[in-house]
C-alpha cells in the first residue's frame, strides 16, 4: 500500500520571485499504530494532503473501508480528549481524503 502526498512549497528559480508548486509523490506504508503510519520516505510536512493507494482494486476499497473506520475512532477519540483538555490533534476528514496535523500537547 502507498500514500500519494500532494505538496503545495515554494520555490525559487535563480532570481524569479519565489512560486507555489504543487506536486505528487508516493511512499510505501511500511507500518502502522495507534493515530500514525509509517512510510518509507521523507519530506512529508503538517498539513500535506494524502491519498491511499492500493495495487488490486477490491483490497483497496477493504483498504479504504478500514481507513475511515480508524480515522472516525481518532476523531472521535480527539473529541473525547479534547473536551477534557488532555491532547489537541487536529483531523479533517472528507470521503477518502484527508488532512492530518498534530500540535503540541496542551
């Protein structure tokens, strides 16, 4: 399974004004546990947006499925924790795509 990332840097060519470019980049999930995945890969920063990925078609909408279950019981275990002021992580999901960043612990 992979995570395609989409970035949105700036960059900056010889002496052009710095532009925004976005771009696509895949890393393998190597594992994962509790609220994080692990991917084989750097450059990923707070706030990229990701999508999953999956060779064979039906594992993938199984894949998918077990996704968003996971990420509904984050979310609702960010909510829990939150109204008790223990952790804030802040989590958007919309269908199969989501956008996770986490801030300090409060």
């Amino acid at each position: 399974m992979y995570i395609g990332v989409t970035q949105r840097r700036n960059y900056s060519i010889l002496e052009k004004p710095p532009s925004s470019i976005r771009s696509l980049s895949f890393h393998e999930v190597k594992d994962g546990e509790g609220d994080f995945i692990l991917v084989d890969g750097i450059g990923i920063k707070p706030g990229d947006i990701f999508f999953f990925y999956h060779a064979d078609a039906e594992n993938a909408l199984i894949t998918i499925d077990q996704a968003r279950r996971k990420l509904k019981t984050l979310r609702e275990d960010y909510e829990e924790k939150r109204a008790r002021g223990i952790w804030r992580l802040h989590l958007l999901l919309r269908k199969s795509r989501c956008v996770i960043f986490q801030e300090a612990w409060s």
